[in-house]
C-alpha cells in the first residue's frame, strides 16, 4: 500500500463518477416492453416519450452530448429566447462582478471603521443583525420599485448578499488585530494612514479574504435566483427559460456549468486568501 | 541634567476597580535614572514594572506626574525611545528585513529603499542573523525572533532603548548568548537602557542600577541599588567576585521578604522623591581573603570602592 493519498483518492473519486453514470443510465433508459398496448390516438397526443416509455428524463450521454453542443457554440445569438450558453454565463458573472465589486467597495472600508471605533460598531450593530438574516430576494420587489430596471435590480440584490459577510470579517479581522502590533507601530510614530495599510490591512487580510470568499459563493447562489426573477439573460433565466422549453437536458447542463463557475470563483478567492496569509 | 535624563516625577497609575473605586497600581513614584546608565527595574509580578515601562514608552499615561526624558515631558510614543517587547512582536507578514526596514524607514521617511535596506542589514549583521534576512519569522527559533527585535529597536538608534522581560520565554542557554550580545552592544554605543526583569541573575550581570519596587498595588521604589561589580564583568566568573554574593543576597532577600515587609515598615527617614541608593558592602573577611589575592582581583576591588 504505497499508493498515495493523492492517488487513492482520486481513484474512488473516479469510481464514484463511473457507479453514478451508470446507474443515471440505466435509470433513464427507455423500457419498451410490457404493458397492454396503446390506443393509438392516444399515443399520438401522448408523444414519443410516452408511447416508447422512454422517461423525459435525459440520460448522461443527452446530457454529454448537449454539453459538447454547447461548448463548440457558447456564444451564438439567436435572439431574446435562444443565446449561447456562454454570453448567459457571461451576463451572470458581470451582474455578480457588479455587485460583488460595489459590496467590497462599501464593506472594507465601513469594517475597517467598524472594527476600529467601538463606538461606531455598537452603533451599527444593531441595524447589521437585523438587515444581515434577511433573504436578498426579499428586497427584490423594492429593488424593482426604486430602481425601476430589472437588471440593475439583480445588481443590487448580488450587492445586499455580498455586503454582510465581507463587513462582519472585515471588522472583526481589524478589531482583532494583536496589540503588540499596533504598539510596534506607536512606538514607531506610524501615521493612522500607515499604519492601516502596513499593519491593519495585513493583519486583518486573511480574515477578510474569507469574509469575501463567503459572499462570492453566496452572490454566485442568489444570481441564479435573481435571474429567474428579473427574466431577459443570464444563466438563472437561462434555466428558467429551459425549464418552459420542458429541456430537461438543457436544465442539467446548466446545473453543471453553474457549478463549475462557483467552483472556480471559490478558487479564485481561496487562491488570494492563501496569498495573504501569513504563519505565525 | 544628565544625572536625571530619564526622571520619574510623583507618577501614580490607576484603574478603575469593578466595585466603583479606583485602584491604585502605584503613586508619588520618583526615579531618575543617568544618561548611559544600564538600569533594571526587579519586582514581583503585579507590582507595575510593566506599567512603568508602558508611561515611560509612551503607550500608557500616568493619572498624575510628568515622566521627563533629556529635560522635556513625554506627550506619547516617541523614536526616541524603542520598545523590545517580551513577545517579540514581530509582524508575521515580513520577513527579518521586512521588520527592521519598517523600524528604519519609520525612523528616516526621506530615505531611499536602497538606504534604508543597507542600515537595516547593518543592525541585522550586529544582533548575528546576516543570511538571514529573507526568512520570515515563522521560521526562526524564539532566540532568533528576539534578535530580530533587538536589530529593530537598536536600528532606529534611539536615545532610550527600554525592554520588557525580552528574555523571559527564552530558555537559558539562548537567555545567555543574548544577554552577552545586548550587553555588548549597549556597552559599546553607550545606550540608556530602562529594563524589567524577575531574573536576580540578568539584573546582576546586565545592570549598572538595579531599581527594586514593592509588592502592588500601591507600589513603591523601596531604594535602588548600585552594582558593585566591575564594569568589564564577564559572566563566567561573576560569581567569583567578593562583591556578588553579598548583591546577590541583598537582592533575593529583598524579592523574598523584604518587598512584602517593606511597606508595613516603612522607614522613618524615607523619601519617596530620593529612593536611598544602596551598595552592597563586601563582608569584611571576604575583602581580606580577596585582598591577598591577585594583583588583578585588588584591582577590581579598587574600582569598587
């Protein structure tokens, strides 16, 4: 048993895939015996699904085949209701950009503010764990109403997620920056400005890094939702509109490409957390 | 003026106490302490000498008093007084020049990167870490991380260099060698030094002047004392000398007993703006054997005296 952990795991990762294949296949495959036979007319209204008793479910080779399809073409348009996977994608991950990027802008540096002055964080306080647990989606209708555009709306939505989780780490990460650091920094008359950015700042990334890792996987969570709801583009209307066009397939290949978008935006940030952080 | 370049003036320390009261680290404390002179400040453990240190290096404020440095009240931090820390308080992000080019480009804020990298490698080669420089300090050994704080304070080239414990998490093989080292640095540029220890045997060898303060709360400087032994002491024969025992003993003796018992007795002819200054007297019949020993040893008495 000299096999590395890397390799065993990778090994029963494989196996799991194949044993899952498998069964999807066999689960989704047509049975075309048995039963009494069908009244004509009526298989006809039913359609091909019904009379073969194949299940509308695709199978993995629908699924692989649909994927490919959409992989050689990601960016055709063939108008509002017919666009290539990739320009939905493409949508989706601007609007989450957009908002996720106007949350870091507030957020850092209202938690630098909150971490720094307890006064201001037991101001605050208050406002944060109320607004904190409430579901983006719910301000969508008076995104809606004030905002009075849909795709800014799901803008503001991806912002109201993101904010939270980047604001809390920030502050705590800044409020818990060691003492004996910042005494290093008084004893050596650093300026305020200074001193936030060559102490503060490094001293408190790594817990701000996770703060945004968290909102990036929840912004990526609530775009799709955001989507179905605004309509028009993006990879959430995308699953909405072909869930309408009955495309079960086309459904599944989008779960699939969602989750690798998460997974590589998750990677992004954890790649950037691991940059900042620091062995004690 | 240089008799006093660092002189504590009537300075009390108190917190409010969780029954409403106030509690009272120490008060009316006066202590001068000479320009160029080693002084290490011994007490237990709650007595405030971490408080003293913290006035005097700005990051705490007295309730009441005036700590003057070179004639001028302190308002706050100041380069002119660095801080080596018990942790050595590094910043983990940097590396050993990282640290001590932040202490230098503090200190010069005109200074070129170049300029600055050259004095941080100067003071880096002076506490013997050269090679080092790149390492981060997760990867040095506790010895080393404390050098590296020692290179950063000594790099701002400060009027007062004040040290809290340093050597306290270090084991006694490594507490030595730097002790070695800091006495030798300290010696050779003539720094003021303001330390605090619990370590009867560090303030032996390292200081000039060693302070002793009461139990708290309501600490006082029960009276300071000079160190009799010669100025080119080496720590390997230390104990030879006719004068240590008797140093030695007076300052347990006082750790033991004398810094609980103190107060309740307190002296008639007491003032607490001029602690008595004590030297330890080297019993008689010692000084006789000592005496009709070698040339060099009568040498060293006569310094002494």
């Amino acid at each position: 048993m000299n096999v590395s952990i890397g390799v065993r795991s990778s090994v029963l990762s494989a196996l799991i895939l194949v044993v899952f294949l498998l069964a999807w296949h066999i689960a989704t495959r047509g049975t075309t015996a048995g039963g009494p036979p069908m009244d004509p007319e009526y298989a006809k209204l039913m359609g091909i699904t019904a009379t073969t008793g194949k299940s509308a479910m695709p199978g993995p080779l629908d699924v692989g085949a649909k994927l490919f399809e959409h992989l050689r073409k990601p960016f055709y348009d063939n108008g509002p209701n017919d666009k290539g996977i990739g320009i939905q994608l493409g949508w989706s991950i601007a609007r989450v950009a957009a908002g996720y990027g106007l949350a870091v802008l507030l957020a850092i540096p209202l938690g630098f503010l909150i971490g720094m002055s307890p006064t201001i964080s037991r101001a605050l306080d208050p406002f944060i764990q109320i607004l904190k647990p409430v579901s983006p989606l719910a301000w969508m209708p008076l995104a809606l109403y004030t905002i009075k555009d849909s795709g800014a709306s799901a803008i503001f939505v991806i912002f109201i997620c993101s904010v939270w989780p980047m604001l809390v780490n920030t502050a705590f990460g800044v409020a818990s920056v060691r003492k004996e650091w910042l005494n290093v920094a008084r004893t050596l008359e650093v300026g305020p400005w200074r001193r936030a950015f060559t102490v503060i700042l490094p001293a408190a990334a790594p817990t701000i890094l996770t703060g945004m890792r968290i909102s990036i996987g929840i912004a990526w969570l609530v775009i799709v939702a955001a989507e179905m709801l605004v309509g028009g583009t993006g990879i959430g209307y995308f699953v909405w509109n072909e869930w309408n066009n009955l495309s079960i397939t086309n459904v599944i290949t989008a779960i699939l490409v969602i989750g690798l978008v998460g997974m590589v935006l998750d990677q992004l940030l954890a790649r950037a957390a691991r940059a900042v952080t620091f062995p004690e | 003026m240089n008799e006093r370049f660092i002189s504590f003036e009537g300075i009390a320390r108190r917190y409010p106490a969780p029954d409403g009261g106030t509690s009272t680290i120490f008060e009316n404390l006066w202590l001068g302490v000479p320009k160029g002179e080693f002084v290490c400040v011994i007490g237990h453990s709650g007595c405030g000498k971490t408080t003293l240190l913290n006035i005097l290096a700005g990051l705490d404020a007295p309730s009441e008093g005036v700590v003057l440095v070179d004639g001028r009240e302190i308002g706050g931090p100041s380069l002119d007084r660095a801080v080596i820390f018990q942790g050595h308080a590094l910043l983990p992000w940097r590396t050993v020049l990282g640290n001590v080019a932040y202490a230098v480009s503090s200190r010069h804020p005109r200074m070129s990167k170049a300029e600055v990298e050259e004095h941080a490698r100067r003071f880096i080669a002076l506490v013997g870490l050269q090679g080092s420089e790149h390492k981060r300090p997760a990867e040095l050994s506790g010895g080393m991380k404390q050098r590296v704080g020692i290179a950063r304070a000594l790099s701002i080239e400060p009027k007062i260099l004040l040290m809290d414990e340093p050597f306290s998490a270090l084991d006694a093989l490594t507490r030595g060698s730097l002790q070695d080292e800091v006495r030798r640095i300290c010696r050779e540029t003539g720094q003021t030094v303001f330390m605090i220890t619990h370590d009867v045997d560090e303030a032996i060898y390292l200081a000039d002047r060693v302070v002793l303060m009461t139990n708290g709360p309501g600490a006082m400087v029960a009276e300071t004392v000079v160190n009799p032994l010669p100025v080119d002491r080496e720590r390997t024969d230390l104990h030879k000398h006719p004068a240590y025992y008797p140093l030695r003993n007076h300052l347990i003796d006082f750790l033991v007993t004398r810094s609980r018992t103190w107060r309740d007795a307190i002296p008639a002819d007491h003032d607490p703006r001029r602690p008595p200054v004590v030297r330890p007297s080297i019993p008689a019949p010692a000084a006789a054997a000592a005496a009709s020993e070698t040339a060099v040893q009568s040498e060293m008495l006569r310094n002494i005296a």
